[in-house]
C-alpha cells in the first residue's frame, strides 16, 4: 500500500496468521495454554490471543502494543503523527525497555485520557508482566514482533471501525 502505517499493520497481521499456519500444521509448538477466559478483557482480544495460541508473556507485549495503538490513535487525531511509535526500538527491546515503555504508555493514556478507556487492559498486561519479568523467555525481537502485533491489532480495529461509521 502507499501507506507505510497500512502496510506495516497487514504485514505483522500476516506474519501471524503464518505462525497459526504453522502450529495448526504442527510445525510450530504453541502456546502455554494461558487461561485466557479469566481476563478481564473483551471477548475479541481474548479469541485473538487464544487463537493465535500466545503465552502469558506474549499477550504481555501483545496488550502493551495495543495500548501503544490507542496512544498512537489519539495523537493522530490530535496533530495527524504517532511520535508515540519513536519509543519503539525495533531493532529488538529487553526488558529493561520493555518496563520504561510500559511507563511511558501509562503516562501517555493519562496525558490523552485514555486511561479510563483502558485501565483494565493496562492492569491486565501489567499483571503478566510482573508475573513473569524476573524470567523472561522472550528474545528482545520477539518482544518487538508482539508489541506490533498489539499495535496493528488496535489499528487495524480503529481503521475496520471507522470505516464502518463512513459506510451508510
């Protein structure tokens, strides 16, 4: 696409849909069947953690790229950029950045009141990431890689959504 934000949100949305691909066939080992009902979360992002088959660290990540998303569309909206996504060392993130990260986006859900919107998926990705940074078993792109996908997540349902409302 001629949008560069477009094209990276079906990319990393592709991306997986290829790893599902890939555990359906057996090729790829799953998740750690992380009990995703007891979430408090809507039902979408539990089927979509569930489905892709994410551990707890990965729905970490993936829930703090989606509070990334709901940052990123506020300052679109705001002053048409995301320097939000600056804050996003794509060359790969450890956990020391994952942690300066996940206080950066609390204080920009504050600073763009979206907090409220979003405070139970803050306290739920807060709690997997406590639960598990003294043993952290992703690698510092992994954790990139699912902090996008949170990211095209949010965008790609804000895009689908708003769509939707310009549609008659």
């Amino acid at each position: 696409p001629d949008d560069s934000d477009i094209g990276l949100i079906y990319a990393i949305l592709e991306a997986n849909l290829l790893l599902l691909y890939l555990k359906k066939l057996n090729l790829l080992k799953g998740g750690d069947d992380m009990e995703v009902d007891k979430m408090d979360l809507e039902d979408e992002i539990k089927e979509y953690v569930k489905e892709m088959g994410y551990s707890e660290p990965k729905t970490a990540v993936f829930l703090l790229g989606y509070l990334i998303g709901e940052v990123a569309n506020a300052q679109f909206k705001k002053g048409g950029t995301k320097p939000i996504l600056n804050k996003i060392t794509y060359q790969g993130m450890n956990t020391g950045k994952i942690i300066r990260l996940t206080n950066d986006i609390f204080e920009k859900l504050k600073q763009y009141d979206k907090l409220s919107y979003n405070e139970e998926r803050f306290a739920q990705m807060k709690k997997l990431l406590d639960k598990h940074i003294g043993n952290w078993e992703l690698s510092d792109q992994e954790n990139v890689f699912y902090i996008l996908s949170g990211y095209a997540y949010n965008t790609h349902k804000s895009l689908t959504e708003g769509k939707q409302k310009k549609e008659p």
